[in-house]
C-alpha cells in the first residue's frame, strides 16, 4: 500500500500511533464503505432475493456492523428449505438485515423448531420473525421459553399464546418477563379471575407488557375518572378503551356526546355500561348520535338504557331493518308489533324469518334486496 505524502508529514510530525491510526481508518473505509464494496452486497440483496435497487440500498444501510458476517446463501438456502418462499425471506430481510448474519445450526434452526412445536407455521411463522426484529438476538433457553412458559401459564394452552404472540410478535423479542409477571400479579390483587386475566390479554397482550405503574394508574382513572368500580364486569372493558386513546382523543370523543346534548353523568353512564361506545371512531360516533337523536328523536337517557345498540352497524343492521319495517308499513301489511330496539337485537335470520320472508308473496324482491344491504 503507497502512503501518501500527506501520511508521511503526518508520522513525521506526530508519531508511529498517527500513521496507524491512519491506515486502520483507510482500510476500515475501504472495506466497509468502497463502492465495490457496497455493490456487491447491495447486488447480492437484487440478484438472490428480488430486491430493487433502492431496496437494496435502503436494507444494506441498516447494517451497522458486517465483522459477524458469514455467507448469506447458507441462510437464504436454510430458509428455503425450511418452507420460506422468495418473497417471505425477502419481507424478513428487510425488516430485520440481521437475519443474513446468523449462525443456521446454533441460531435460526432451533428458534425456528421451537416455534413450529408451539403450533406456528406458513405466514404465522414469517410475521413473528419479521415483526420480533430482535427475536433472534434473544437466548432460546434464557429468554424464549421462560417467556412461552409464563404465557402459557396465562393463557391456559399453546393455541391461545400462539394467538396473543400474533397479536404482538414483539414479547418474544423484548425482555419484559419480569414486567408480565408484576402485571399479571396486579391483576390478581385487583380480584381479577384466571379468566377474566386471559380474555384481557387475548383482547390486547401489549397491556401486560407494560409499565406497572403505567397500569396502575389508568386502573385509577378507570374507578376514580370513569366511575367504574373494579368489581363490575365493564371495568377491564372500560381499562382497555382508556389504554388504547390519548387522554386529548377521549376528551374528543366526549364532546361529540356534549355537542348532542349530553351531560357528563350520562356520558359516565354509557361508559360504564358499555365502555366501547366510546371507543369507537370520532366519525363512528358522530353519524350514530346524528341517526338516532336527530332522525329517530331518541334522548340520551333512552341509549344508556339501550347500550347494545352502539354494537351495531348503522348501515349493515339498523338502517336495513327499519327500511323493511318502513316498507311493510307504507303496504299496509300486519307485522309483529315489536319495538325498534327489540327488532335490532333479533339475528339476522330471525329477523328475516318474522320480517321478509312471510311477505314473499305481496313483495316479491324484498328478500333479495335486503339481502344486497346488508351484505359484507
């Protein structure tokens, strides 16, 4: 290697260390950083897997250390053969470079069996390695199984944690077991059941990997600002609407309620009957009050005492049934005197049995047009 003459006034003037620490940071650059380099690593991302160049080129900059970096085709052959398709190993790759770096028989092939026999497979298997970018930093025996033995402890059985870790692929990567098990713990004291535990953590598995005193203080809001006791079957309902909004979006929602004429008791009321009244979209929740309050003349009092009814689609069941109800009237025909929220809680098909099909005869496109409304 010729030293330029600028690296020898360098050694000259400061040393033997100078000139070192020189070539070690043009050698480093040149293997790290030359285009040729670059190319070839980016090339093989375009050429093996289907990258784009800009793909490539985003994926490759993630790399932050190539010194572990052992032959990708062992990986990318391992891959393959344990199922992955080309488009899978790409979404992996490019989500987590690191995956190229890892040892097949000390790393990827144990973590890999170990998940097949929790009951993981096809696209399940992908997403937990694509989403838990540091799944496959974590020890098999230090972290993965402690963590899947306290889930299943939780959940009662691999089909459930197989479902909570799809849900949030990320507790196998991060060291919260500690945290879940403060948590779970609380959730006792506070007089939950094993049940009452593993519906919530099934509904949402990021609660228990939360902050303990982050828990505690929303249980607090839930009795204190919420008025729902600990005791009452909406209170985890009513936990998990508030963990899921920012305090501004739920004071949002709550305005819309006001600007229709409610009061905070009766907003407080509908919560704790039915704390997902509240959880639902600003828009959601503005075109429900605007139906029922200003074209149905319904009162707050009357839809606390009707909760069920912010369970239903306004334009799949509500609207629909009334049109039907709306049709037989203007036709004259006798039809079951039952009241508008009886009718909503009827099923479908018993709604049809009572309402479309004995009038087959006098209406004949009912049935098919009813059925066009409320189609998925």
């Amino acid at each position: 290697m010729l030293v330029s003459g600028e690296a020898v006034t360098i050694f000259r003037s400061n040393g033997v260390a100078h000139l070192l620490s020189l070539y070690r940071y043009s050698f480093r650059s040149q293997y790290l950083y030359s285009s040729s380099s670059t190319h070839l690593s980016e090339k093989y991302l375009v050429d093996s897997l289907g990258f784009s160049n800009e793909e490539a080129a985003n994926t490759f900059r993630k790399i932050t250390s190539r010194k572990t970096f052992k032959d990708p085709g062992l990986v990318l052959k391992f891959l393959i053969k344990a199922g992955f398709d080309k488009t899978q190993i790409k979404q992996m790759v490019s989500r987590t470079p690191k995956l190229l770096f890892c040892d097949v028989s000390t790393t990827l092939k144990p973590k890999l069996q170990f998940l097949r026999d929790l009951g993981f497979s096809g696209s399940g298997l992908v997403d937990v390695f694509a989403r838990g970018t540091k799944l496959i930093e974590r020890g098999l025996d230090t972290h993965l199984r402690p963590t899947i033995n306290l889930l299943r402890r939780i959940l009662g059985g691999d089909e459930n944690v197989v479902k909570a870790i799809k849900r949030a692929p990320w507790l196998l990567s991060t060291g919260v077991l500690h945290t879940m098990e403060t948590n779970i713990l609380l959730l006792r004291n506070y007089g939950f059941s094993d049940v009452d535990i593993r519906r919530h953590v099934l509904r949402n598995p990021r609660h228990i990997a939360q902050n303990p005193e982050w828990v505690k203080d929303l249980f607090h809001r839930v009795e204190k600002d919420f008025r729902v006791p600990c005791d009452s079957p909406m209170f985890l309902s009513g936990f998990h609407v508030i963990a899921s909004h920012k305090k501004s979006t739920l004071e949002r929602k709550i305005g819309i309620f006001k600007r229709f004429g409610w009061s905070d008791d009766d907003v407080l009321k509908m919560f704790g009957k039915l704390p997902f009244s509240i959880g639902h979209s600003e828009i959601r929740i503005q075109k429900a009050l605007n139906f029922y309050m200003n074209e149905l003349g319904l009162e707050p009092a009357y839809m606390v005492s009707h909760p069920a009814m912010w369970t239903y689609s306004l334009e799949k069941r509500v609207i629909p049934r009334l049109q039907v109800l709306k049709i037989l009237d203007e036709k004259k025909l006798e039809r079951r005197n039952l009241s508008f929220y009886t009718v909503l809680l009827f099923t479908e098909s018993k709604f049809i049995e009572h309402f479309v099909l004995p009038y087959k005869d006098q209406i004949p496109d009912l049935y098919e047009s009813h059925k066009k409304s409320v189609a998925p």
